[in-house]
C-alpha cells in the first residue's frame, strides 16, 4: 500500500479514536510546470508542487466538520483531525450528514490508463521547444499576426488517495499536458484574438505545436474586419469550442442540487422528450483516457456513465451523495473536490454525442445565419433558462461562410433551444474535459445594430 494512502487511513483512524462516528480523508499531491514565451524569448518557466488533505468527520448526533490542512508533519495532522471534530460540535446537527454507506461506494471502476510515464518524465526544454514552436509556426501563418497575448506548454501529474471508515482505501494517479496559444492580429485600427488549445493525459495523444499555433492565427486572422450585424432572428450554429459551454448549461440545469432547490428549468421533467431524438448528453467518468476519468469520485463512490438526455429524453439529475439523500435518489458518483474543500455536485466528462453530418454540410443548408466560434459572459440562467451572452464569430450567406461579425448578443431560453437543435454535426472535439461537435439550432435572436 503507498505510504500516503496508508496515511490517509491513519487519519481516519484517528478521527474514529476520538469518537467520530464517520470519517473520511481525502488526499492530494501534485507536481505542475509550464513555460510561456513571448517573441522568440522564455517569458517564465515554473515547477511547483503541493500537497494537502482534508478530514470529514460526522459525530453521533449528526454534526459535520472538516478540516485541511497542507502540513504533513505528525503533530500538524493529529490537531487538524481534533480541529474538525472542534468545528462538528460548533454546528448543526442534521439527519442527513453522513459519508456514502458501503453499498453507495461501490467497488472502484476499471478506467483503463489515466497515467503517462512520457508525460510525468518530460524533460524541461520539451516545454521550452513545445512554446516556441507553437509561437513560430502561429506567426508564420500571416504577417498581420503582430503579437500573442499568451503561449504556453505545461504538464501535471496528479495523486488522490481516499479513505473512509465505511470501507473505502484507494487511489489513483493521473498525467495532463497541454499547448495553449491566443495571437493577436492587427489591420488599420483593429485588433483581434482568438485562442486555441489542446489538452490531453497522453502525450502522444496531444496536436502537435505546429498544429495549434496554426489553428489559433487562423481563428484570429479571420476575424479581421469583423463588423456588428442588424438585430434578427436567424439559425446559429456553435463551433465546437462554443457548443461544449452549451452542454455545460444542460449539465448545470440536471445539477441535484438546483433541482432540490427547486431552482431550475429541468425541475419535474424526468422522463420527459426535451429534445430531438438526435439529442443525447452524457456525463462519462469512465471515458478512455478522459481529462476526467477517475475510478471514484471525490467521495469514493465508483464513477459511472449517466445519460442526462437521451435521444431527447431527461434521463437523470447529477448528485453527490448528500443531495441524493436530501432528494431521496442515488448518488451519481459526481462529487467533485479538492482536498481543501467539501465535496459539491461536478461533472466528469460532459459530452454531447456526435451526429453523422459535416460541420460544412450543417453551414451549406444555411441560407442566412451566424456560425459562433467564442462567447462572453456566462451561459443559461438556469432558474429562468433564459440565455443571453455576447457573441463573435462569422456570417453565413448562401451556405458559406461569408464575413466576420463581432460585438452581438444571441439570446434564447434553454428550453427552447433544446427543442430547436435541427443538426449536429460527426466531429465531436475535447478541448479539456466537456466536448461536443458543432450544433445547429433554427433559430435564435441576434442583437446587433
């Protein structure tokens, strides 16, 4: 057993000693760098690691507390345990606190490879070459590519181990690495940004440098002359880097929580069509090689697949297990944490199944319309679901891609736009650890001149 899950099973034991009925440790270590450049030049190169825990008491009579702390030194962590019991006698007692029962946790999935030795044993001009790279070939792209506002290439590599005194001892280790570069092109008075990435758990998995700094100048330079447009009522199409935020604000109306409250759209409408058949969105913690993918959640309970909407359908809410006992319904396994925080209700990878089109068949039908390649602001209310963000991107005429168009807003009620996406696209895209293709909807307001 590794001497740190061995560690957070102490902690646990401790914390049973000195009279918790439940206890539970959730433990964190992580090493990250990264390099950004600028013009030729290494702007900074950073290395840095850390380590926390933190400890879940329940008491008898159903009070919580937590603490955490990032000391590992023995007499640190005997009195971070007896300060989460200090702080469980200071609140409420609830009939609901409690850790996830051994049939709630489940046996750990099989995720297959989370772990990269390529990535964990990169060496550190990999970054160095990687940014640079990325920099040369996006300002080689065009000349009225002046600047970057950013380029850079970094690696992490990641631990988690979690004990519970209802049966759970376990962990995990995980790799990400990722290129990330947003050039700045100029043309009379204007300027434009645009920004691409890539990231992935493997390396050999992960675009080349070239690759993204070609892609993230192409998004910038064709925006060059971008233009408002009259205020009208057209069919918008979201990019795919646009659409994986819309799947977001689907997974944020099925949050357990918001449903509990009462304070979202989806409220009452298991079971009902939402959508178009060809609509279905999944939160996949088991997905291969997924930014996401872990054997447990942040509570130890095992990971899974959950349809939120199938073929239309709303299949299931997301719920960690205290909203699920709040809610009477089982937990997800979406309890998402750091060690310095309690658990809350996350998402793991959150996609919205591919179609069978081609982006440039879904933009060919298009008479008159906006294909939207970045957004402002935040998404859906998911209260009100009414949704509202300004918006960039280019003008469809005659089924092509005609000019760019900046400074609008595109507005709709979630609801609403479910029911009217007419066509998605076959290229679903991670871009971290939500994807989607790209999505059609009929129409949608834009509020422009």
């Amino acid at each position: 057993m590794n001497s740190y899950e061995q560690l957070a099973k102490k902690i646990v034991q401790r914390a049973k000693r000195k009279g918790a009925l439940q206890a539970e440790a959730f433990l964190e270590v992580g090493r990250q760098s990264s390099c950004h450049v600028r013009d030729g030049e290494i702007e900074s190169l950073t290395e840095s690691t850390s380590k926390g825990v933190g400890v879940r008491v329940i008491t008898k009579d159903r009070r919580l507390g937590f603490a955490y702390t990032s000391d590992f030194e023995p007499a640190s962590l005997d009195s971070f345990v007896d300060r989460a019991l200090q702080l469980a006698q200071t609140a409420a007692p609830n009939k609901l606190n409690g850790l996830p029962t051994a049939a709630e946790l489940g046996k750990p999935s099989d995720t297959g490879e989370l772990y990269d030795p390529a990535v964990a044993g990169l060496a550190g001009d990999w970054k160095i070459k990687a940014a640079l790279e990325l920099e040369k070939a996006g300002k080689a792209v065009d000349p009225r590519i002046t600047t970057f506002k950013t380029v850079a290439a970094g690696d992490y590599v990641a631990e988690v181990y979690v004990a519970s005194s209802e049966g759970l001892s376990g962990g995990y280790a995980g790799t990400y690495v990722y290129l990330v570069a947003a050039p700045v092109a100029s043309e009379g008075a204007q300027l434009q940004t645009a920004y691409w990435v890539d990231y992935k758990r493997f390396l050999g998995d992960l675009d080349s440098p070239e690759e993204v700094g070609r892609e993230a100048a192409r998004r910038t330079v064709r925006m060059l002359g971008a233009r408002r447009v009259k205020s009208q009522q057209v069919p918008v199409i979201l990019d795919p880097l646009v659409a994986s935020s819309f799947v977001g604000d689907v997974a944020g109306a099925a949050d357990g929580n918001e449903i509990y409250k009462k304070s979202s759209i989806f409220v009452g409408k298991l079971g009902k069509r939402l959508a178009p058949e060809s609509v279905t969105v999944v939160d996949d913690g088991l997905l291969k090689r997924g930014l996401g993918t872990s054997p447990f959640d942040g509570e130890g309970v095992a990971t899974r697949r959950t349809p939120i909407l199938e073929k239309g359908v709303l299949r299931s809410y997301l719920y960690d297990s205290f909203t699920a006992r709040k809610a009477k319904a089982r937990t997800t396994g979406n309890a998402a944490r750091g060690y310095n925080s309690l658990p809350f209700i996350g998402t793991n990878n959150l996609y919205l199944e591919p179609g069978t089109r081609t982006p440039e068949e879904l933009i060919r039908e298009v008479k008159s319309g906006f294909y939207v390649t970045s957004m402002l602001g935040s998404g859906a209310d998911p209260v009100t679901g009414e949704y509202s963000r300004g918006a960039n991107g280019l003008w469809i005429e005659n089924g092509e891609l005609a000019y760019p168009v900046q400074e609008v807003t595109v507005a709709g009620n979630l609801l609403q736009m479910l029911q009217d996406v007419d066509g998605i696209g076959s290229d679903l895209q991670f871009r971290g650890s939500a994807g989607a293709p790209t999505i059609r909807f009929k129409q949608l307001t834009i509020s422009g001149d």
